[in-house]
C-alpha cells in the first residue's frame, strides 16, 4: 500500500511538472498563429473573420445591404464611371471653398456700391458664408442617409448657383448677407458627403489616397 502510495505521488508531480510545459506550448501556438495573422494581408483576416462570425446567424430582418456582385452598386462599376462621378465631386469641393473668400478683394466696391460704412459688416460678408458651413452639415448629413447623396447634390448645386447670383444682385448689404449665408448652407453639401461618396466608390485598399486628395 505504501508503494502504492509513493507512486501515486510520484504521477502527481511528474503531472505539475509536465502542465507548465503544456501551457507553454500552448501560447506558442497561439503566438505562432497571430505571427501567422500578421503575415496575411489584412482584407483576408477581416473576411474569414466576418465569414465565422457570420456561420449560423440569419441576416437581421431590417437589414438592408448591397449584394457584394451587384453591378448597381458604386463599387463595382467600371472606372470610368467611377472617375466621371467622383470627378464631379472633387471639382464640387473645390469651387465651393472658393466662393467664400473669392469676394474679399472686392469689399471695398461693396461698401462703395450699397453706401456701407462699416468696416465690420463688411468683413462679415465674407466670413458668414463659414457660418453656413458650420450649419449645413447639421442638416444635410441626415438627409443623406435618408434621400440619398444624389438629390443632395443637384439640389445644393442649383441653390448655391442661385444665393450666389442674387448676392450678386442684392440691392442692400442685408440682402447680400443674408444670400451669402444661405450660400455657404447650399455649399457645404459636397464637403459634407463626398467623404461618404468615396466610401461608396472606392475600395479599402485606396480609399486613404482617394480621401487625401479630395481632403487638399
């Protein structure tokens, strides 16, 4: 009985000696794997990943989302299409920043034409279109979700063209602000969402050079 005894101890402890080695391999297992993961592009971690999280769970009823073959959606089209739209979006983006300060050589024709005396209120006109861009996205993010990105577009384009032309046109330096306000709302629509029509249009792999570029 005692023999049986001393060797049954004896297990025991060959037991707590051999568990550490165990554990061990085990995190080099687990550290050989990661290495592993480190090593595969990033696009095929993300999608094995989301193709396990996705096995035996049903879509969620509400859910709305593209097929990933689907012609209609942006990503996929041809890049000729891709560049036309995006093309637009860019020279969007630039013509619009430009009409807040293009106006500033000429305040002093402003103050002159509408017999304002305030160097103030002048100064004003041309920074109360930055107004309208603190404002606008307020506004239109929301809709974007709602409407789409397309209508915004044509919609903001035609009321920005026509605040300009009656800022242009106003008889009194109120009228000219209150255009230039409504200018400034109108056109923060491409530098609102054209961050989201890259998204749309572009892949993971380039969209950060995409975004740069539109960003300068």
């Amino acid at each position: 009985m005692a023999h049986a005894h001393h060797d049954a101890g004896n297990k025991r402890e060959e037991d707590l000696h051999q568990s550490p080695e165990i554990n061990e391999g085990s995190e080099i297992d687990e550290k050989r794997s990661a290495s592993d993961d480190d090593l595969r592009p990033r696009s095929e971690i993300t999608a094995d990943r989301e193709k396990t999280a996705g096995q035996g769970n049903e879509p969620h009823p509400e859910l709305v989302d593209w097929e990933t073959d689907d012609p209609e959606r942006p990503v996929n089209w041809p890049n000729s299409k891709k560049c036309i739209n995006l093309g637009l979006v860019f020279f969007f983006r630039f013509l619009t920043p430009l009409a807040s300060s293009m106006v500033a050589p000429v305040t002093g024709l402003i103050q002159s034409d509408l017999g304002l005396e305030s160097d103030t209120i002048a100064s004003f006109i041309v920074s109360i279109f930055i107004l309208g861009y603190a404002v606008g996205p307020l506004v239109i993010s929301p809709l974007s979700e709602v409407y789409g990105r397309r209508p915004l577009y044509h919609v903001n384009n035609v009321l920005f063209t026509c605040w300009n032309v009656g800022a242009a046109l106003a008889p009194t330096w109120g009228a000219v602000l209150a255009f230039r306000l409504l200018a400034g709302l109108a056109g923060s629509c491409a530098v609102t969402i054209g961050s989201g029509s890259i998204a749309d249009c572009v892949r993971k792999e380039r969209r950060g050079l995409v975004t740069t570029i539109f960003s300068k």
